[in-house]
C-alpha cells in the first residue's frame, strides 16, 4: 500500500465518504453526534483543525498533525465510534464509511486558501445555500459568533437552562454526547430552544482554530470576501462529481416524518422489499432520481 503524502506542518486535505456512496448524516441528533466525537477526538490525538464541513454523503477535514500515523489514527478514531453510534440508533450492523480515506497536503499559503475556499463552498456547490456562511454545518458562522444559527434568549425556561447545564458537564468531563443523551434533553425543548441548544453545543464543542485559520488572511472579514469570491478547487483527492442540490433529502427526511411519522434514518433497518415500497412513496410526492433514493435509503447503487 502506498504511504499517505506528509509534510511536516503543512496542512492536509482529508476526505471522507460513506461505504457504497450512501447519506452519513439524517439528522440534527446524527451532526451534533459526530461533532463532539470528532473534538473529543481532536484534542486526544492533538490534531489543529482549520476546517470542518459535514455534507449529506461525505465530509472534509482540513488539519495539522504531528505525523502520517496520527492522521490515521484520529480519522478511524472519530469514524469508528460514529459508525457505532449510528448504527446502534437505528438497528443496522456493519460499515458506514468507505474503508479509504482521502488525503492530500496542501504546501504552501497559496495552496492552502484554495483548499479552505474549497471546503467551506462545499453546500454552495451543492444548492444548499447562497454564501458559505450560510451553512451552520461548515462551522464558518461560529467564527465570528456563540449563537449565529438562533436568536439570543435573555430569560432560559427552566428546561433550557438545565439541558445546557448537562451538556457544560459532559464537555467538561472531556466526553462526547451520544444519541440517548441528546434525545432526553431536546425532547423538552421547543423548537427555538432546539436551535438555541444546538448552537451552544456547536460552540462549546467546536474544534476549529479559527486564529490558526485567520492568519492566512488579513481578517475574517477579508477570509469571507475570499472565500464566496473563489470556490477553490481540489485536485489531488477524487471527489465524485453530482450535479443535483442536496436539499432534496433535507425534502425527503421532512416527507416520511410528516406522513409516515419515522425518522428517516430508521427506514435504513427495514427490508429491500419495504425500502422498495417506501422509495415508490417519496417518489410520488418528490421529484427524485433513482440514485438519490438509493444514496438515501442505503440500497446498492448501479
């Protein structure tokens, strides 16, 4: 097996996909999951994050390792355990990520501004927004704000202040929050307090430098005016080109809640022949394409 490009101190371009090209990420609850596992297991292996974007079907990752041996190390670590929390909340077994990750370094400033212009355009790409900072799962937002995504609360209800209050003791204890924590504490909360939650959860477990990501730039004014100007590009890591928004499972996963009362990410433990009859339902009510569905409900894409 070739070894992995390194150079000491350079940044590296990581990227990642679910096994057979299918969706990662289903819910808010699945994204603040992999979140604070991946700072809790930034900080173990002593990795400098300088980006981060979750997509539907994949992620990137921008950082700064000692060496070869823990880049591999932090990516199994954080994906292992997602894999093991996702699959235990919704009844599956088996691979989630593609067994090989991708990686390239990024020599040199120059290099480096393109890949963050590259990373955090990722849901402009995709339809999903209109500037970068638009998109709370980049993390571009919570440079310059705690709360960017939710309006301040001046008087926490008491079913607020205690959910945060839970969620300030497991980041104290250095722990990651997992799926039974997050759905007792949010299933007390409206949905302005969900965001507001959410935000803090984001800030308080957010594993970017953004003073290391700054100082390619004059300021973060400047960073954002470079980053919407230029949609970077990545040319040492194969990334599969597709041409549709990523909104329409944002659609989907609305649609079999409304009608059929289920998570989307629990359809993924029924048979094929029921996923057969749920793919037929969505694609009564939504303009979707076969593959999409297959992405969706993790059926084998051909």
């Amino acid at each position: 097996m070739k070894k992995r490009k390194y150079f000491p101190g350079e940044v590296i371009h990581v990227y990642q996909r679910a096994v057979n090209g299918h969706n990662l990420f289903y819910s808010l609850e699945d994204r603040l999951v992999f979140l604070t596992a991946f700072y809790h297991f930034s900080r173990k292996w002593n990795v400098k994050v300088l980006g981060l974007c979750l997509m539907i079907d994949h992620l990137h990752v921008l950082l700064i390792s000692d060496s070869r041996k823990t880049i591999s190390s932090f990516v199994n670590a954080y994906s292992s355990i997602y894999a093991k929390l996702f699959n235990a909340s919704c009844g599956l077994k088996g691979q989630l990520f593609a067994k090989s990750f991708g990686s390239a370094p990024k020599v040199g400033a120059k290099k480096t501004r393109t890949a963050i212009s590259y990373l955090f355009n990722n849901p402009v790409e995709k339809n999903m927004c209109l500037k970068a900072e638009d998109y709370r799962w980049n993390l571009l937002a919570y440079g310059r704000s705690e709360h960017p995504f939710s309006s301040p609360i001046h008087k926490k209800t008491k079913n607020l202040s205690y959910a945060m209050r839970e969620v300030r003791s497991y980041h104290e204890r250095d722990q990651y929050l997992t799926y039974n924590v997050l759905r007792r504490i949010l299933k007390k909360l409206d949905d302005t307090e969900v965001e507001r939650l959410s935000d803090y959860i984001i800030s308080l477990y957010n594993p970017i430098d953004y003073d290391a990501l700054f100082k390619y730039y004059e300021s973060y004014g400047s960073m954002l005016i470079a980053i919407n100007s230029n949609v970077g590009s990545e040319y040492d890591i194969r990334e599969e080109y597709n041409p549709y928004s990523d909104n329409i499972y944002e659609q989907m996963s609305a649609l079999v809640k409304k009608k059929m009362n289920v998570v989307g990410k629990n359809l993924l433990s029924l048979s094929i022949d029921e996923k057969i009859k749920v793919a037929a339902f969505i694609k009564q009510h939504l303009n979707v394409t076969n593959r999409q569905l297959c992405k969706y409900l993790h059926l084998i894409i051909y």
